[in-house]
C-alpha cells in the first residue's frame, strides 16, 4: 500500500496490490481524506507487492511491481493512463517489496530487490528513458526480507540496509561507480520484520528503525561513520510487523505507528531516538494482511494514516492536530465532539462529511444495505457511473475478477470495451483485441444460434463445430445460445 499522486493535482492517491487478485489498483485521492472508488491499472500475474516512482524523470509517477514472475514495470502516460506491464526482468523468480533508489547519483531510480527464498538481492541500474541494465546481484549471508537506502557515510551516495532471516542487518556500503563493498553484520535482537531509514536523535546522521514480534530497534550512528549503536524498546503488541514513520505531531521528531489486531498504536517521538507510551486507536476490523501508509490526505500539512482493515478495506485515520479546530460539516461542534453515533464507519470523520453517492444519509463505507461485489466500500449502483464500460450494471472490476478471460490481453479492461473504446484495436473484426490474435490467445469466435428441433441435454465434441474458430472456450458476457 503506497501513497503517491498519481494524477499530478496535488493530492496523494492511494495505490494497492493484491497478491489473491493479482490487481495494481488505484484509488484517486479527492484532497479531504477521502478517495474514489479504486480502479484497476494493471494485472500482474503472482504480484507481491508494487511501489512507486518517476522512472523516467518525465514528472509523471509510474509503479513498479514484484512478483513471483519477476518485476514489471507500469508507466504513466501524458493522458493520466497506464501502459500495460512491462517485464523488466521476467522469468528470474519472486521480488519482494521493490524499491527505487538513485544509487549512482544521476538521479534516475534504480530498481533494488531481495530475491526471495534466496540469499541475494539484485540491483537493476536505470540507463533512462524507461530502460534498465542486466541486475547486479548482491550476495548475502541469509535469506532478505526487505531492505532500505541511506547515506550512512556521508559520502553523497546511498548505502544499503538489508533485513536477513537470522536476526542480522546486512549493510552494503555504496562505493560509487555502481560498486558496493561486501556486507557486513548489523546484529540485533531479533528479526527485522520491518526497517526504515530515519533521522530519530537530531544529530544530522541518518539512522534505522526497525521492528519485530518483540522489539523496537532503533539503531544510531554519530559522525557518519557508518557505525551503529543499537538501543530497544518493548513493541506495545506481541506480534506487531507493520509500521509506518512520520512527524505525526510536526514537533520536529519522528513518530511511529503500527497497525495490529485492529488497533493502531501510535508512538510519539521525544528526540534522541526516544519514544513516549503508545496512543491507541481502534480500527473498525482487522485486515490478514496488515498494511499501513502514512501521508498528508487533507492538505492541512500534519501526516493521515490509511490503515488495511481486511483484505479488500481500509480506513483513514484523519490526524487533527493541525487543523485543532476543524468542523467539516460548519454546525458548530468541532469534528472530534461530533463524532459520538455519527461515525458508522468508524474513520475519524463524521458521517455528514463522508462521500454518499446515493444520497442515503449512510457513508459509503457503512452503507452495507446495497451490493458492494468488489468489497471496496463504494455501492456498486454508484461504481458503475463509472466503471461499468459495457454497461451490464456490474462493476468493471467484478467481471474482471469473476472473469478473467474476459480480459485476455491482461491490460485491466474487458475486450469488449477495448475494441468498442476504439475500432483501431480489432482490424478483422472478430471482437478481440489485436494484441490477443497476434498472441495466438484461446478464443471463440462470437456465437452463432443453431435450432436443434430438441431440447438439449448433452453435447458432444462433434456439435462443437457449430462455433468457428478456436480450441479453447472464451465465453461472451450474458450470451445464451
């Protein structure tokens, strides 16, 4: 779960993967803490987890997907679109958790990745215009889970940290010239199932935070020297992985939340690399999947939190404390006063100030009186004003999700609304895209009725000959024959 804008109008979108639908999906944010409906920008087989960042330098954010096929790129385009997946480097087994780091200076983003179940991680240095060299592999002394980039040294390039299986941190120091030195141990108390890189004690180096089941490791360096003290705290939850940093209280420090057994704890930085006790906030459900993105959703200038509540939900968490006095609905009882039975869906806003596409008095998110088939919190008599390209009243991403053959091109749009969007994208006419023909797809050819005189109640292979065309069945949305 990223937050990124997407769309360049000066609000963070929220962008989501989801490793059961294989979906890069993106939720537009509307600059009030709320976002409108998601909708698909690319389907990537096996994915685990997407990340975002300008590729090419253009201005224009593009993502980049793990998966156990590889990693693919998905880059924006001038009309605010997506182009297809791109293999970066297809067929070399499972990325976790990209990320994009300028490592050689040029400001380009390189791609750097863990492999997974291997003890190696590569990095895929960008030559620009969208292209990427051969990995680099970085060999490693046990299995990588993730990794973070900082410039622990001082030296104007950024070093790698990278959490291993085995209760260490490999750092990797960046030597320029798209070398690196050979790791070496960072010990810890237990396994990092998280680490980010954050000034935490006001010294001007770089330091790391990390979490696991048991522990919050703050590891600080001086001088920038690359040397690290490790200092630890006792998580507030037993088996707490998913965190997210930021100047939540815009005193200058850092602060951390982690997402949990629906709850958020929410850990106030005192500097020094000290924490205060947990703030705790409820979650309306608990997501198999916790995932927790931390950013300014309203334009008051203090970090919101959106934080997974199950695997196809999630809640923001609106953070007053920059705006103390906010009273969104103008009845003259600030926000947090006038939350008491008017919050139905439990995100901090009351129900007066929430999106309500049918006019029912009932936020979108507990409007759970009307179908919702893609569980994304938006009715679907609302979603198909605008995702509902073949106008059936199903939600786009429902006959997609239902139907994956529907889309045999794998580009997010059903194949009737590919050739009906344009004319150009079926050259014979068969009511396929090109891009299937060519790629030799599975496919029949629109079906045409034959009276049998008889009811039916078998069929055998030989009456099969009455639809021309291919081997495979590809079935017509709603056609009886």
């Amino acid at each position: 779960m990223v937050l990124a804008d997407l769309d360049r109008d000066g609000s963070l979108d929220l962008i989501t993967s989801g490793k059961d639908s294989h979906l890069v999906l993106s939720s537009k944010g509307l600059g009030d803490a709320g976002f409108a409906p998601g909708r698909i920008v690319a389907n990537v087989e096996g994915i685990l987890a997407a990340t975002a960042g300008d590729l090419d330098l253009d201005g224009a954010v593009d993502i980049v997907a793990g998966s156990s096929e590889g990693l693919f790129a998905i880059v924006a385009d001038a009309g605010g679109g997506f182009s297809a997946p791109t293999p970066i480097q297809p067929g070399v087994g499972a990325y976790l958790r990209p990320n994009l780091e300028d490592l050689d200076g040029d400001s380009l983003p390189e791609i750097v990745a863990p492999h997974l179940g291997s003890r190696s991680a590569s990095v895929l240095w960008n030559e620009g215009g969208g292209a990427f060299g051969q990995p680099d592999t970085l060999d490693l002394p046990a299995g990588a889970l993730h990794l973070a980039a900082l410039d622990a040294d001082r030296d104007g390039d950024r070093d790698l940290a990278i959490p291993l299986a085995n209760s260490l941190i490999a750092f990797l120091e960046n030597q320029g010239g798209r070398r690196f030195a050979a790791w070496r141990n960072l010990p810890i108390p237990e396994t990092a199932a998280w680490l980010a890189p954050v000034e935490l004690d006001g010294d001007g180096d770089m330091d790391l935070v990390a979490s696991g089941n048991l522990n919050i490791i703050a590891l600080l360096q001086a001088g920038g020297t690359g040397l690290f003290t490790t200092m630890t705290w006792r998580s507030p939850s037993s088996h707490g992985s998913t965190w997210g940093v930021g100047d939540l209280d815009l005193n200058g420090s850092p602060d951390m939340a982690l997402l949990n057994d629906g709850m958020v704890f929410a850990l106030q930085g005192l500097g020094a690399g000290e924490f205060a006790a947990p703030r705790v906030f409820a979650v309306p459900g608990e997501s198999p999947e916790p995932l927790i993105a931390i950013g300014d959703l309203d334009g008051d200038l203090d970090p919101d939190l959106v934080a997974s509540t199950s695997i196809s939900r999630a809640v923001v968490l609106r953070n007053t404390h920059g705006s103390p006095g906010a009273d969104c609905n103008a009845n003259g009882i600030p926000d947090e006063c006038d939350l008491p039975g008017n919050d139905l869906d439990g995100n901090g806003i009351p129900d007066s100030c929430d999106p309500d596409c049918n006019g029912n008095s009932i936020p979108d998110g507990a409007d759970n009186t009307l179908d919702d088939c893609d569980g994304n919190g938006v009715p679907d008599e609302c979603q198909i004003e605008d995702e509902d390209c073949n106008r059936n009243g199903i939600p786009d991403p429902c006959d997609l999700s239902a139907n994956p053959s529907y889309d045999c091109d794998g580009n997010g749009i059903l194949d009737s609304c590919d050739v009906a969007n344009d004319f150009r994208n079926d050259c014979n006419g068969n009511r396929l895209p090109d891009a299937c023909d060519v790629a030799g797809m599975p496919s029949f050819l629109a079906p045409r009725s034959v009276g049998l005189g008889t009811n039916l109640h078998s069929l055998s292979a030989a009456d099969m000959t009455v639809m021309a065309g291919r081997t495979s069945p590809r079935w017509t949305a709603g056609t009886k024959w």
